[in-house]
C-alpha cells in the first residue's frame, strides 16, 4: 500500500488537495488485508491500564483537531487523532464506555480513568475510527500531519509555540 503523507496547507505529497472525500477515497482504496510487511502495528491504552488496543497498518491521516466538542471532551487546548480503517483497530483489553457526544459522534473512553480513546461519526466518516495519539504506547510513532477545525480554535493556541519551554518545570527562586 502507498503511503499517502498529508503536508503543509492541506496537499499531499503528490500536491493534491486533502479533503474529506479524498480521505475516503483512501480508505476505500486500501484494506486491512492489503497491510505489506513494512505496516505498522501500534498498541496504546488508557491512563489507568484497563483498556488496550492494537492497531495494523497506516493512518489515512494525523490531525491536530481544535473543535469545542474535541476541546471540551478532553479538557485540552486541542487534540490529536489518528484515523484509520475501523477494522484495524483491535480493543485487546477491557470495553469501552461509550459517550454520544453529538447526534452522530460517538466518543469512546475509559469509564474508570476517563481516558478519552476512540471517536466514530458513521454519518460523516463511515467505516473510519479516529484513535486519540496521546493514548499510545509511543505516541512518537505516527506524526502530525494537519490542523483541522481551526475556524473553533483558541486564539492563543496560535502564538503556543512561542512560549518558553522546559524540559520539566520552570526555575524556582
């Protein structure tokens, strides 16, 4: 299968324009049963350990979403999700609790942590799950590829970067 990477403005690789359709299309190109020997498998799980899952095989794309609902859901500036194929997401340990976030949106999280985990929405992305990349086991594996939802961004998230960083907490005096 033929990596697709998303970069900069929303283009692909090959400079075409990202868009819903074009994810799906994607998707609907390739299967789990089409995973090569270079795919990759990822394993992640909630804070408290009580559920894990396994994943098989490419993102269709990494984004840094920034909706109110994403935003209010995990008490974050921001979240990052990495869709995929629904059925290349394996729930290995312990069930999800499910949360109807909107009339379509269906947010899967850890009833005992509160973990957020996985989002469906059938109506908008059939056949597609998006994983919360800060659930897995080396969240460094997939990298972010795009922003979305940016219209509903906090302001201040766009000047972030510029901030002072540490490597754990500022100096005390």
């Amino acid at each position: 299968m033929k990596r697709s990477v998303i970069r900069d403005h929303g283009r692909s690789r090959t400079g075409s324009r990202i868009t819903l359709r074009s994810i799906r299309a994607t998707m609907l190109n390739h299967s789990v049963n089409d995973l090569g020997a270079d795919e990759m498998h990822i394993a992640g799980g909630c804070h408290c350990g009580a559920i894990r899952y396994e994943v098989e095989g490419e993102a269709l794309t990494h984004a840094l979403c920034h909706c109110t609902d994403c935003r209010r859901h995990a008490g974050a500036p921001m979240v990052a999700w990495t869709m995929y194929p629904a059925a290349a997401v394996k729930v290995t340990q312990g069930q999800p609790k499910v949360y109807e976030s909107s009339e379509h949106g269906r947010r899967h999280f850890c009833a005992n942590c509160g973990t957020g985990l996985f989002y469906v929405n059938e109506q908008m992305l059939p056949g597609i799950i998006d994983i919360q990349s800060g659930t897995y086991d080396d969240p460094d594996v997939v990298p972010p590829m795009i922003h979305v939802q940016v219209a509903e961004r906090i302001q201040w998230m766009e000047r972030a970067h510029e901030l002072p960083v540490f490597d754990r907490y500022p100096p005390q005096q």
